[in-house]
C-alpha cells in the first residue's frame, strides 16, 4: 500500500475544507447558504452520484457475486450497528447527542476516502466491490442514519413516528435503483451515465466546503479537546474494523471480499453526515468535530488496518 497515496487524498480534503472554512469566515458561506446547498446535494447531485457508481462501470460481477458481496456488507452492519447503538449509551448524553455519536460510529466515508484508499491496497476489483458495498451503506444511511440525526426526547414509538416522513427520499430512491440496476447487469450506458456522473461529481467538494463552513462555528480548543470525539473514533476507525475481521475471518473465503469489509468499516465519520444535520436539524457541531478528528487520525489508522488484514 502506498501511504504517500493516502496522505496525498486526505490533503486533497483538507484544502476543500480549508476552502469552507474560509468561505465562512469571509462571509461568502453563512447558515442560510449552507442549508440550501445541503438540500441540492441530497435531492439532486448525491442520487445522480449514486445510481452512476453502477451505469458508468464498463462491467459488473454476476448476480450471485453482487449478492455475496451485498450480504457480505449487510452482515457487517449488522455488527456495526450493534456496536454503534449500544457504546454511546455509556456516555450519559441526551437521545439527540446519542444518536449523533451512533451516526459516526456506524458510517464511515466510503465514498470520498474508502474507494482510493481500495484502490491503493487492492487494485481496481476492489473499488468495484466497494461500489457494491456502497449499497446497503447509502440505505442504512437514509433510514437508520437519518433516524439517529433526528432522534429526540420520548419513546422509540414516538421517535420513529417523528423520523418516519424524513425516510422517503431521492437518496434512499436511487439507492434501491442502484441496487436494481446492478441486478440486471446496466453498465456503461454512455450519455446518460456520463451526465448523472457529471452532475454528482458535485457532490464531494461541495460536501467538504460545507464541513469547512460548519468547522469555522466551532471553537478551535473545543474542536480538539473534547474527550468523547476520541472514543468515538478510536471505535470508528480501529475497535469497530477489528471486530469485523474477528468476526469475518473464518466466514468470508475471498480475501479481498475480507479486505474491502474491513477496510471500509475503518474508515473516518462519513460526510453524509454533516449535509443530514444540516436538513434534518441534528448535532451538527458534535458531527463536525468527528468528521474532523477522525479524518485526521484515519492518515494513522488506514495503514495499521491494511498491515492487520
């Protein structure tokens, strides 16, 4: 694995960051803008991104490997999850910090960092198992995810009564036409992919400039001294991939099906997450800061994981 590569993609997102930050503090970017722009991404360039992850692959695996793999990342979860919705409950925090600390150990940013990182470690077979793996991710990200950044006082009743209109979406949409689309074989459908992949190619700088616009709102010193953001990522990025490959290792056959489940359960707080808090009024300075924390660590841990697998 190069780790010159890796260094080299988190610089990349820490300038785009840095390019919100700014915004911010020059008053280019302020809330009202970052809201709107929060909106365009998830109803317009997040789902075009999506659903061209699938019709822009010149080819695709069979079916029965799309389902191996899709199982394969399903059954990840299912321990991701487990983790994810009972640690921070030892943290004494409020259901709406509660389900915010559950959303960062749960996601991780695939997209952004995990498919070059893939890349890097395994060769391009990987950043197409990765894209499969993307699937149930994006799923769970607009239901359970956006569930766990709305979260709020009162029963799981109520609060699933109160997330419930949040979970039909565009995103959750072109994730289930993914899925389909990725069953029947649609790949490389040339105009059209190429234009959905045009406009979702939006997505990711617009993401990090909204992170950097959040980040410039939060105090330095309480951006890098608050002592739950380091539990939490020491479970994102090293506790929650160990104990996939623990429980992986003498189920997944592949070794590189193996790699990409572990891989891609390490990786830093998902961008996702800032662009939800932002729509759908969660914690949105407790997701920054993690989403800053754990990418920084994540240049550190990466490697270490590649080494364990």
């Amino acid at each position: 694995m190069s780790f010159q590569a890796i260094a080299s993609q988190m610089l990349i997102l820490f300038l785009a960051m840095g390019s919100g930050f700014l915004a911010r503090k020059t008053h280019i970017m302020n809330d009202k803008f970052d809201g709107m722009l929060s909106h365009l991404i998830l109803t317009i360039t997040l789902p075009c991104m999506i659903v061209s992850s699938v019709i822009t692959r010149d080819t695709l695996p069979d079916p029965l490997t799309i389902l191996t793999i899709f199982g394969a990342a399903c059954a990840s979860y299912v321990v991701i999850m487990a983790i994810a919705l009972i640690v921070p409950y030892f943290f004494h925090l409020k259901p709406s910090k509660r389900g915010t600390y559950s959303f960062m150990m749960a996601f991780g940013n695939v997209g952004f960092i995990g498919f070059p990182v893939l890349g890097s470690i395994f060769g391009s077979q990987a950043i197409l198992y990765g894209a499969i793996f993307n699937i149930p991710f994006n799923i769970l990200v607009f239901t359970i995810g956006v569930m766990m950044l709305s979260e709020s006082e009162g029963s799981v009743l109520d609060q699933l009564k109160a997330s419930a209109k949040n979970l039909l979406s565009p995103c959750l949409i072109s994730c289930f036409a993914a899925m389909i689309l990725a069953l029947l074989g649609v790949s490389h459908t040339g105009i059209v992919g190429d234009a959905l992949a045009e406009i979702g190619g939006f997505t990711t700088p617009a993401a990090l400039l909204i992170i950097g616009s959040s980040l410039a709102k939060v105090p330095v010193l309480t951006m890098i001294t608050h002592f739950r953001t380091y539990i939490m990522a020491a479970f994102r990025l090293l506790i929650i991939p160990f104990c996939v490959w623990l429980v992986f290792r003498g189920i997944i056959s592949d070794p590189l099906l193996l790699g990409v489940v572990v891989i891609t359960s390490g990786m830093p707080v998902a961008t996702n997450g800032t662009l939800l808090c932002l729509r759908y009024g969660g914690d949105l300075p407790t997701i920054t800061r993690g989403t800053f924390v754990t990418t920084v660590l994540s240049i550190v841990t990466i490697p270490l994981l590649a080494t364990m697998i």
